[in-house]
C-alpha cells in the first residue's frame, strides 16, 4: 500500500493490526463506517462483510491515497471531512451505520479526536449496531523521572523508575455510554489515591491505556497504539508504604496542554 511514513508505520504494528483484523471480520455487516480511515487498510476488511463501508478521513493528501488505494472496492466510498463536524455529517447525508469503526487512538484520548468524533457520529449508529474499539481502560502509576515535559514512554526512554501500584482509574466503554447518555464525557477530573511500594521521589506519573477491541480481544500499548504517557507533577519524597493523592484531570481531544497534574501526601 502506498502511504505516509505515519501510515506505513501503522500498518507495520502487526499487534496492533492483529486486534483490529479478528474484531472487524467477525462483526462488519450492513453499513459500515470507518472513520479516520487513513490507509484504508480497516475498511477493506469490512468490505468482503458489508454492504457498504464509508471511509472518511480528514486530511485531503490522505483521503486522496485513500480513495487511489480503494478505487477497486465497489462498495467502499471514501469521504473527505472532519468527523466530529455535525454540518459535515449532515451534508454526507450517510445511511445509518450497523458497525462504527473509530481508530484515532492514543494514550486516554487525550491528544487524539477520538472521544468528540464519537460523540458526533454516536447519532447516526443504529440502536444495534457495534463500535470498534469497544472502549479504553486507563491505568496511572506513580514514577521518578527527570524529564520536565509531557512525553511518552518509547521502549523505557525517558528513564522512569515505578514507585507504585498501577491504579485502573477508568474504564470507558464507548457504546454503553452512548447508550445511556447519548454521549461520552470529554472531562476527566480525577482524585486518586495511590500507594508506594517503593522509596524514592515521585515527580511524575505514568499513565497506561489498554485498548479494548473487543470485549475479548485487549490490546495492550505496542509501538503505534497507545505508548504509555508520562507526566511531571511536583516532587515528593516518598517511603514503602506510604500513599499519595493525585489530582488529575483532562480533556479527551483537547490535546496534551489540557493535563493538569499534582500530588500530595496522605500517609
Ligand atoms: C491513527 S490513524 C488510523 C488510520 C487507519 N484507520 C488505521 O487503522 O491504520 C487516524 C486517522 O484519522 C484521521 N483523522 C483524524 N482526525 C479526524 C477527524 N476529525 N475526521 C476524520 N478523520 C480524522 C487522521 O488523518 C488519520 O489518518
């Protein structure tokens, strides 16, 4: 397939692809959306299973490879747009979709559009039909580290050494919460409590997101699915034992500068 370098490291993550591959032929039917299609890869799975898939992407080079990609796929329409624009949406002019395929992952949603895409989309999923991902588990750890910025954690560069328990802090799944609420929350603000196993100082945290495919197929960080984000707070000393409080709180899809984090000590 002809792409980007950043596609072509994508479709190189077989872990990744793996997850998406098993969870996409055995639940694309009827109409399909693939949103975020870049390389197309996820939609010409769907398409031997469907009726119709619709690939939108955002970014006119893409979505231009895109459609010279798919160009012999009869029942894939590539569509060029932003997602999370309800004009954009209402202008397509879509059928309603039996399967919604969303991968515009990273680490919590945070730095990606993935949580305000699904919220303007959730309208045009029929009452039976699926999204892929199901959801996100988040978990946070607290870490010593000697960087000063947000950064994620690539094969252990920037050295951070683990000083505590991971807490699974949240687990959000995608259409259960379209479900009850007609959309997902985009606001996370945390207080979490958590506990040091080990003495050190504490000047950041370490935040893990496990992608969850399926129900049954969890999908842990690999190299382009979410690597884990670590993020400076204040330092404190701390002893095996002890717990710290961490504030946290976010914006999924308000991009990196929206975190804010601190901490302080319990016991
Ligand atoms: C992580 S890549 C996934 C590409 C492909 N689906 C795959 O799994 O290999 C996310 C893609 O979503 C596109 N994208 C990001 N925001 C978008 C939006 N608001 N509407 C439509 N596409 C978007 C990006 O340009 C990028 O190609």
């Amino acid at each position: 397939m002809y792409e980007t370098s950043y596609h072509h490291d994508l479709t190189s993550d077989y872990e990744r692809l793996a997850g998406f591959y098993e969870a996409i032929i055995n639940n694309a039917n009827g109409i399909v959306y693939d949103i975020g299609a870049g390389s197309g890869i996820l939609s010409t799975w769907a398409a031997p299973y469907a009726n119709f898939v619709y690939a939108v992407e955002i970014n006119p080079n893409v979505a231009k490879r895109t459609e010279s990609q798919l160009k012999d796929f009869k029942n894939i329409k590539v569509i060029l747009g932003d997602a999370k624009n309800t004009l954009f949406l209402q202008k397509a002019n879509l059928e309603k979709a039996d399967l919604i395929i969303c991968e515009m992952l990273d680490t919590a949603l945070i730095d990606e559009e993935q949580v305000p895409v699904l919220n303007s989309v959730a309208k045009n999923l029929k009452a039976c039909g699926e999204i892929i991902p199901n959801g996100i588990i988040n978990g946070v750890e607290p870490v010593e580290i000697d960087v000063e910025h947000i950064c994620y954690d690539e094969d252990g560069s920037p050295k951070n050494k683990v000083l505590g328990d991971l807490l699974i802090y949240d687990k959000i799944d995608f259409k259960d919460q379209i479900d009850k609420n007609k959309w997902i929350d985009e606001n996370i603000d945390l207080m979490l409590d958590l506990k040091i196993n080990k003495k050190g100082t504490v000047s950041g945290i370490k935040i893990t997101t496990f992608t969850l495919i399926t129900q049954d197929i969890i999908c842990g960080p690999t190299p382009m699915l979410n690597p884990p984000l670590i993020i400076p707070t204040n330092k404190l000393k701390v002893d095996e034992g002890n717990s710290i409080k961490l504030s946290l709180s976010y914006i999924m899809g308000g991009g990196l500068n929206s975190i804010e984090a601190s901490i302080k000590r319990i016991s």
